[in-house]
C-alpha cells in the first residue's frame, strides 16, 4: 500500500470512535428530538405514539407558562453574560499586570468555576433566606427574595454573574497574554490614556476572545438549570420558570415528551440563530 | 518660586498615584472578598450546632464549634456510600472520555482522509446544541434496553462518550502545535502511528490532556441531571442526588446540608488547586478561535 493511503486508513482509525459516538450519542439524537416533537409520544415501544404534526409547538405559543419560561431565559441571558463579560474583563486587565497577590487573586476569582452549581445554589438558597438571611442583614433589608414572584429572579441573576466572573476572566486573561507589552509602550508615548488604549488597542486584539466567550456564555445562559431548579424549581406560581425547568417537568413529571421536546427545539432554535448572528455581527466588525 | 511649585506638583502627582492605587487594590480586594463569603459562610455554617443556625445576628463566625454534623452526615446519612459511587462512576468516565476525545483530536489535527473537513464542520457547528435538547431522545435510547436502567456503567459510558466535539476542538489546537519534525524522527525511528501518539505527542500534552481531565471531571462529578434519570435505586446514587435528597427532606437543617456539600466539593477543589498552573498557560495555548 502506498504511503499516503496507508495513512489515510490509519487516520480514519483514529477518529473512527469518536465520530462512531458523536453520530450515535449526539447527532443521532439531534434529529430524533426534532421526531419526538411531532408527536405525542410514549416512552414505552409497545405503546404506540400518535403523529401530531405541529401540535405541540401550536400549544406552546398558547401555553402563558411557557411564554414565561422563554422570557426568563431570554432576559437571564441577556443580564448574565454581558455582566459576566465586564467583570470578567476588567479583573483579567487588573490582574494581568504584575501585581502581590495576583496568584492568590485570581484563584479566588475562580474558585466559583470549580464550584459545582447544585452546592452554590444551595449556597445562594441560604444566603437569601427571607428570615435572618446573610444578604438580608449585611443590606439591612427584609425582602423574602425566593418565596415573592417580584424578586426570586434576582438572586439566580447575581449567582449566574458571580459564578461565571472567573471563567470569563481565565479567557481574557489567556486573550491578553497575546497582546505584546510594545504595543502598550508605542501608544503611550503617543499619549494615550488607558480608555484609548483599551479601546483601540486591547479590545480589537483580543476580538476572539471576546467571540468565544459571547457565544459560550450565551449558550450557557440559554441552558441555565440547576440554579432555578435548587433554589425555586421554577416556583413562586412559576414566577423564574426557565425552558430547562420547565421541559424537565412537563417531560419527566407529567410524561409530556413531546411538548418537552417541542420546548428544547424551540430553544435549540433561538439559540442557533443567535450564535450566527452574534458570529456575523463580530465579523463585519473588522 | 518655580522650583517650588514643581516639587508640589510632584508631590500630589505621586499621591494621585498611590490614592488610584489604593482605591484600585481596594476594589480588587472587595470583589474577591465577594468570591469567597458565600464558602465562608458555608463552611462557619457547617461547623454550627442546630441551635445557632437561627441566631439574630447572623453569625459569620460561629461562638460554638462542633464537627458533629460531619460525623452525622458519615455515620447516619451515609454519605460515604454516594461518594463511592460518584468516584466510580467519574474516574473510569473520564479516562474515556480523555483518551476518546485525544484520538479522534489527533486524528483530526495529523492525518488527511476523505470527508475529514465536512466532519469537522459538522463537530463545530453542533457546538451551540443545547444540552436539553438531547436529553429527552438520549433517554429514550436508554430507558428502551432494560439493562441500561439503573445501572452505573449506562452514566459511565454514556459521560465518557460525551462532550467529544467539544474536547476534539479544543485539543486539536494543542497537537497540532507539536513540532513536526520530533514525529518525523520518531517515524524514521520506526515507530508506528500509534506509537507516535502514545509515546510522543500524548507526553508532550500533559498540561492540555491534565486541563481537559479537570473539566471532564467536574462536569462528571457534578452531573444532576442525567443519572437522576437513570439511577432509581438510592443504594447507587451520586453525592449530587444524595444530597438533593437530603435537603429536599430534611430542607431547614443547613449545618447538615453544608457539612455534605463540603465533603462532595473536596476532591473537585483539591484537584483544581494542584493543578491551577497548567490553566492559564494551557488556554492560552490552546485555539480558542472559532
């Protein structure tokens, strides 16, 4: 066998598992989520499902509940990762320099990230607590943030900025490593101020980075889960429904498959348009 | 005259530096203080008796110390049971799922082979497919073969498998920064392409491969969602589902709840800790670029 061919076979050999398990475990069910919402679907095989058409996406336009679900998670998006973002930003660009204590710091920044999210919601849970909770009485407020529809939003808000502030900040910070200390120098001497440095020179160099962590985040954010599960399950009166929250419920309590999968369609959907918008959007911005 | 107004202009000049500096140290220090009081308060309250969890004030430093709850949470609970079962769930998921995603990297980053740029386009753009929408199919798939059910080895092999196009994209930027000619002798060398990869080009990705590892295991040891699904009898729970359980019953004992939740954060920080050196260095690396 010829060289180049005999390469070629090993390199298929290479990738053959891990395409074998991507197809199987996730492109597979990509396009069998899409069948599903077509459906009322049965788990069980020996059951029949019945072909709905759009039956489920008409009742989900119409569900007031789901309506909630999707502006919660539109709205949480939309506050987490453009705060995530700026402070991420900001404490990269103050730690980047050489500084005591930046080793400490940036650990404690991070420590958040490696935090699982069911104990830091369990966390947050208790340091919202209506009655003699900590947030409460550093503020010297009395608000029963988890239990009024009014409020319960804003500590799954403050845990989605606080938990992400460390992740964002590694990113930017690995982005700022690659901006050359004589550039910084160059437009000094020009006379420069540090906004117009950040402005025109960090920023475009690090325009990358800041595509990356847009579009990560912003998948993040559509898929924030267990912090509404821990701290609300969706409740008061479903005032912090999430689309996660709310397909897990309809699918894995009340059996509703189908309109579950409708749900994470339509997720899938806004979430897809989204990414191409924001990766358009930050290409024509060169 | 002059010569005096310059000195003053010096004078505050350098004491407008040091106020920025301090003001600059002072909000870095209050955010990390932000960080890290939710853990405080965690572990203060971890170390409380049932008696001062609902103290007025609040207090940040518990009066009375007492490791009770810890030993309640081991002896009663059982917690020990869950961390066993999370431990052998995660470790064999992630060397799979490391090993999995470095084959199929390398393969990507080495070798030509038909279809290999539509294949890869199709990784990347699946890249923004929300999780939640493959739950419900995936469980599907599963809850159809019985012996799938309840069964550890279903989150061992199902978390070992996923995450590949992820992990393919972000290790391909590392391999291919191997230098060529390192394999190339290693080729003259008679070494087999297999070879190569197991003896060159995954030793000189430790800080990636390490990086990788940390993530896939948070990820893994973290996981709710999934084998909430799967693992119906509490005798093979993970320390997530335990302690869920735990504070979906027993919801005001906060002291116990936290106790629990140290024990399951350990070996996530621990790890994290002693390798915190490779991060930086290896995102930076590494071809974050879409």
């Amino acid at each position: 066998m010829k060289r180049s061919t005999r390469l070629k076979v090993v390199g298929v050999f290479f990738v053959l598992p891990g395409l074998i398990s991507y197809f199987g475990w996730t492109l597979y069910p990509i396009f069998y989520a899409f069948l599903i919402s077509l459906y009322k679907w049965n788990l069980n095989p020996d059951l029949p499902s019945k072909f709905v058409g759009l039956t489920n996406y008409i009742a989900m336009f119409q569900d007031p509940v789901a309506g909630t679900a999707f502006k919660n998670t539109i709205l949480y998006t939309v506050i987490t990762v453009p705060g995530q973002m700026f402070l991420g930003f900001l404490i990269a660009y103050a730690l980047n320099k050489k500084i005591h204590g930046q080793t400490t710091l940036r650990l404690l920044y991070y420590l958040p990230v490696v935090t699982s999210w069911i104990f830091v919601s369990l966390i947050f849970e208790y340091l919202f607590s209506g009655y003699g909770g900590l947030v409460n009485y550093i503020f010297h407020t009395n608000i029963q943030w988890l239990s009024s529809p009014s409020m319960a939003m804003i500590p799954i808000y403050v845990l989605g900025i606080w938990k992400g502030i460390g992740w964002s900040m590694l990113i930017f910070l690995a982005g700022l490593q690659g901006v050359p200390p004589s550039l910084y120098e160059a437009a000094q001497i020009d006379g420069a101020n540090r906004w117009n440095l950040i402005r025109h020179i960090t920023l475009p160099l690090l325009k990358s980075t800041v595509m990356f962590e847009l579009v990560m985040l912003t998948i993040g954010g559509f898929n924030v889960f267990l912090s509404v599960w821990v701290m609300t399950s969706g409740g008061p009166m479903n005032s912090t429904q999430v689309v996660s929250v709310y397909m897990f419920q309809q699918a894995f309590d009340y059996f509703n498959f189908g309109y579950g999968s409708a749900l994470s369609v339509m997720l899938f959907v806004i979430v897809f348009i989204i990414a191409q918008i924001q990766r358009r959007w930050l290409k024509s911005n060169d | 005259m002059i010569k005096n107004k310059k000195v003053n202009y010096d004078v505050s000049f350098v004491l407008l530096r040091s106020v920025g500096k301090v003001i600059f140290y002072t909000v870095l220090i209050v955010g990390a203080i932000a960080m890290i009081i939710p853990f405080i308060y965690m572990v203060s309250t971890s170390l409380k008796p049932m008696a001062s969890l609902f103290t007025y004030p609040p207090q940040i430093f518990p009066t009375n110390i007492t490791f009770s709850n810890y030993l309640r949470m081991w002896e009663v609970f059982g917690i020990g049971r869950y961390f066993l079962n999370s431990t052998i769930i995660a470790v064999p998921a992630v060397l799979i799922n490391v090993f999995l995603s470095s084959l199929t990297a390398y393969g990507f980053a080495k070798f030509d082979f038909p279809g290999k740029n539509i294949f890869f386009t199709i990784l990347i753009a699946t890249l923004a497919v929300p999780g939640l929408l493959l739950v419900i199919p995936q469980f599907q798939m599963i809850s159809s073969v019985h012996f799938l059910m309840n069964n550890q080895l279903t989150i061992i092999l199902t978390d070992g498998i996923g995450g590949i196009a992820f992990n393919a994209f972000f290790l391909r930027g590392f391999f291919e920064g191997i230098a060529k000619d390192i394999v190339d002798a290693a080729e003259i060398d008679g070494c087999n392409q297999f070879q190569i990869y197991y003896k060159i080009i995954l030793p000189q990705s430790l800080p990636a491969l390490g990086t990788l590892a940390i993530f896939s295991f948070g990820g893994i040891w973290d996981d709710y969602f999934w084998p909430s699904l799967i693992l119906s009898s509490q005798s093979k729970w993970t320390l997530p589902l335990g302690i869920l359980a735990f504070q979906g019953e027993y919801g005001v004992q906060w002291n116990l709840v936290f106790a629990a939740s140290i024990i399951a954060m350990i070996p996530t920080l621990a790890i994290y800790i002693a390798f915190q050196k490779y991060f930086v260095q290896t995102i930076s690396e590494g071809g974050l670029k879409m």
